[in-house]
C-alpha cells in the first residue's frame, strides 16, 4: 500500500511529499514531519469497503454489490496479496485479465471518497465518530492462547506485507482497548495480542489477516495459524495526504516547527527543546495556548536573526491569527525566512 493513497507518481508533487514524508524530528522515528490529516466520514454510497473471496475453479469475476464506480474511488485487486490490473472494473463488479485456480484468496478494496465540511476558508475531512478503537478479532482457540519467549515467535500478515509484534503490558485496572490503542496510534507496521485477541492498526479495518501464535490444543501446546477478520465500529484514518486542501497558518508553522526540531537534531548533540516564554506581544496569543500547535507557533515566533529581528512578523495590529487560512505569499515569505533563519543558525 502506498504512503499516502492520494499520492500518485504522475503527480507533480510526488517526489517532493515522498522526501518530506521520510523526515521525522529525530532519530527515535516516531514522530512525523509531515503528519496525516485524520478521518473516517465518507460520502454516502461511496464508503471504505474490504471484500474477500476465495476462487473457485475458472473465477473470473467478482461481484461487490455496494461499490459504485467513481474515478476518485478506483477498486483495487489483490491476488495472493499482490495487486494486480483487473480487466474491468465497474459498478457492482470486477474482472480479470484471466480464469483463476481454486483457492486463491482475492482481495477488493475501494478506498471510499472522504466527506468534506466546511469550516470558515478551509475545505476539510472530518471524523464522523470519536471513540477509536483499533480494529480487532477474537482468536479461535483464546481461552487457552499463552505467550511465551520458549516458542515460536509470534507472526501477522496482512496483504501479504509481515508485521512487527509489539509486546504491551497491561497492568490491573488499565483499559487494555485504550492502552493498546494509545500505543499503537498510527503506527502502519505492527500488530498485539492481548490474552487471545489480536489488534492491527486503524489502516486494515475489514482486512484479513493470517495470525501464527501459540495455544493449548487438545491438551498440548502447540502453534497454530488461523486467518481472521479484524473490524472496528470507529476509527480514526492517516492515511491520504489530501493535497488539495488548504491549511490554517497555526498547521503551517507546525509544520515548520517538526522541520525545525529534525534539523536541530541532525546538526547539534543539544536536546531540542521548546520556547514559549515570549518576549514580544501577541494580542492573540490565548487562541495560541488554546490549540494543538501552540508549543511549535509560540518557539517559531520567540526566534529571532542575528540582528535582533524577529524571524516571522505579526500582523500590523500584533496578532498571529492561527486559524486564519495561509495565502500563497505569506506561504512563500515564511518558508524563505524559515531558510535565512536556520541557515544563519546552523552555518
């Protein structure tokens, strides 16, 4: 699966999201430069749908009752986890290029065109629920499922692609669902189990998933391999970049932070760490605190040059207007002071 499903190699964009995409702040990889924007409403008729099917001799086509063909919710076909170029894909139906053997796990996936909302300048994707929980299946043999470092390791693939076990403690009186949930988040790579139920990140809802572990078996402990369907009520989605949309100047110079604390990083031995004791006047300044991003906006707008100029300007009032929409030249004036400004510190 691609890093960004709206992400294509013809796009003119393409290579330049594909570098930014790789940067994290610091070696640790966990946090993204360029992190996702988060969904899971969908317009209606066009949802996010998993089909599976199992051939039978001579299959050639595969009926998906509730997919409607639309150019910007293309169907996707796997074989045996590898995607191929299906012959016809219409409304209800695919083909292929050829009859299939029996036995063939055959995957359709369509990706669902995200609802966008309006919110003051900005066209954006939204979250129909909140509870989220990560999509999970109760395995076959649970109630007599063990782990243990003396056997074979613990195994999942999905699509073909092999996860990372991450092994999660849950102590007395924690919310397993909520912990595991936590630490996962939107990790791609990884899958746990937890006392015979097995959680796989928000991106394989609906998917299957063929599970190795460890159980008692009639008696005696064994590893055992089951293919499971793994689902959730809510979840939260990361995985479209959605270039079309426009951002606030507070997401901007978020933006701009992350990239400022992985070239801190790569350059110095210092920790990196934020600065938000300000000592210029921002009349807005508590819609700052109020937000996701204040950390980033408040160290980027303490900066200043060498000279004693501030790096980024304020408007002419002394506001910072964070939820205001970003315009192609204040876009162009920051990134150019953001260059000046980290090439005359790290120089």
């Amino acid at each position: 699966m691609k890093r960004w499903i709206d992400v294509d190699p013809l796009d003119w964009f393409y290579r330049d999201t594909l570098v930014a995409t790789r940067l994290k702040t610091d070696a640790t990889g966990e946090v993204d430069v360029l992190a996702g924007m988060t969904y899971n409403k969908f317009v209606d008729g066009y949802e996010r749908m998993v089909k599976r099917f199992v051939t039978i001799d001579g299959q050639q086509e595969f009926l998906v009752p509730d997919y409607k063909y639309h150019v910007d919710n293309p169907l996707f076909v796997l074989v045996g986890g590898v995607e191929i170029m299906p012959e016809k894909v219409e409304t209800g139906k695919v083909t292929l290029t050829n009859p299939m053997t029996a036995g063939i796990e055959v995957l359709c996936v369509a990706y669902g065109r995200p609802e966008m909302k309006r919110i003051g300048c900005l066209d954006t994707p939204y979250t129909g629920c909140s509870d989220f929980r990560l999509p999970s299946a109760e395995l076959k043999h649970k109630s007599t499922y063990f782990f243990s470092m003396n056997y074979k390791p613990e195994t999942c693939t999905v699509m073909g692609i092999k996860l990372k076990r991450k092994i999660i403690t849950i102590q007395a009186g924690e919310d397993a669902d909520l912990k595991i949930r936590n630490a996962v988040n939107f990790k791609r790579d990884v899958f746990v189990i937890h006392k015979g139920k097995v959680y796989l990140p928000y991106m394989y809802n609906g998917f299957p998933a063929v599970v190795g572990y460890n159980a008692k078996i009639n008696g005696v402990n064994r590893r055992t391999v089951e293919t499971v369907m793994v689902d959730s009520s809510c979840i939260a989605l990361n995985d479209r970049f959605f270039p079309g949309v426009r951002i606030r100047r507070g997401d901007f110079f978020a933006l701009m932070g992350r990239l400022y604390e992985n070239l801190h990083n790569r350059y110095t031995d210092r920790t990196f760490s934020y600065n938000t004791s300000l000592d210029r006047v921002i009349v807005d300044r508590a819609d700052i605190e109020a937000n996701w991003y204040k950390n980033d906006v408040l160290t980027l707008l303490n900066e200043r040059f060498h000279d004693g100029c501030f790096v980024f300007p304020l408007y002419a009032d002394d506001k910072f207007e964070p939820e205001a929409c970003i315009t192609r030249a204040e876009a162009v004036t920051y990134l150019n002071r953001f260059i000046e400004w980290i090439t005359e510190k790290y120089r």
